[in-house]
C-alpha cells in the first residue's frame, strides 16, 4: 500500500493492512512496520498511531460486549500503569510476628548513649577486677539499671522483671557456651566472660525491647 491509499482509507485495520480477526500481536507489528516505512512523514505515522488506537477502541468494545476475549496487555494504558492490588501478606498478618513486633522498640541517640555509658563503665570494673564479688556487685547494678529502664517503657514492673531475668539467663549461658567451646582470642575467665555476656544482653533488651 502507498502513501496516497493509506491516506485514502478510513478503516483503521485497512490502514494498517491488518484483516479484522488479526492477533495482537499482528496489529502491533503492522504499526510498527508502518512507522518505519513512513518515518520522514509525521502525518501519515499520526494517522498510523491514530489506527492503531482506534483498532483497541475497538477490541475493548468488543470485549466489553463479550464477543472477544482481549489480552490484558491491550487495555488503556493508565489502566496498564494502575499499580496491582496489594495481595494480603499471611507471613506479615502472622498473631505471632505481630506479637514480636509489638514487643520491640526504636531507641533514640539518648536512650543509647546513656545505656551504653552505663553497662560500658559496669562491665569495665567487673572486667579489672579478679574478685569475684566485685563482678557480683557489678552485675546487680545492672540489673537494677536493666529492670529501672525497662519500667519506665510501659510502666509494667512484671515485664519488666521478667525480660532483665531472662536476659540474665541468656547472657550467661551464651558466656558458659562460648567458654566451653574455647574459641581462639578469648582471654576471659569464666566469671569475667559471663559478665560481657550479660551485659551485653542488657544493653540489647534495654534499648530494643519495650
């Protein structure tokens, strides 16, 4: 087809030399080709793109009639770039990582500075001297300061009992478990080794746990 009857016909599937039954796929490399052919030319490739356009008009009002089925990759293009629905997270909805999650906090600059003071000046007293009370004495301090600032989150001695006991737990059979397994570099006595331990599960639960 030449230039004068592309420009004479008004059948957009004409126009693009494409029979009314051809796929997609067929229609878009119809324009394509016609693009090409007719680049110098901005009137005829507006009238090529205004062919392909009316062609989907017309494959939607047909779908919408129900007489075709249309692929989804011809709809509108807003309809195309409309972000999909967000399907429903089950992980995300979990009770139990809700639960989790509603147990941690987001500590400020303050709340970790002053912590870390804190366990940073206990841990070094416990870790200079060999006397076992000492660190015992130490390790109550923490405690203390571990439980004071849980309470003052939420308000609940309870919990906040509970979390500074099983951090204390944790940290010290973390300590045993590492001293056990006599890993290279660890200088540490048991007792010493136990306090790093606790005091660091303190600093942990004090700044990220409510």
């Amino acid at each position: 087809m030449n230039k004068d009857q592309f420009a004479m016909s008004d059948n957009p599937y004409e126009k693009l030399q494409v029979p009314e039954d051809a796929s997609f796929e067929q229609i878009k490399e119809a324009r394509d080709a016609l693009l090409a052919a007719h680049s110098g030319d901005e009137r005829q490739r507006t009238e090529i793109e205004a062919a392909y356009d009316a062609i989907l008009m017309d494959r939607l009002r047909q779908r919408q009639e129900g007489k075709i089925k249309v692929p989804e990759r011809i709809r509108y293009a807003e309809q195309l770039n409309e972000p999909a629905l967000a399907k429903p997270n089950r992980i995300a909805n979990h009770p139990a990582l809700q639960w989790w999650q509603q147990q941690l906090d987001t500590p400020n600059l303050r709340g970790i500075a002053i912590t870390s003071t804190v366990y940073a000046v206990l841990m070094a007293i416990g870790l200079s001297q060999a006397n076992p009370d000492t660190l015992a004495l130490v390790l109550s301090l923490g405690v203390g300061f571990n439980l004071v600032w849980l309470q003052r989150k939420e308000q609940r001695l309870g919990r906040a009992f509970l979390i500074t006991l099983l951090a204390l737990i944790l940290g010290a059979m973390i300590a045993v478990g590492i001293y056990q397994l006599g890993l290279p570099g660890v200088f540490l006595n048991v007792d010493q080794l136990v306090g790093v331990g606790v005091f660091v599960t303190f600093w942990l639960t004090s700044n990220f746990l409510r």
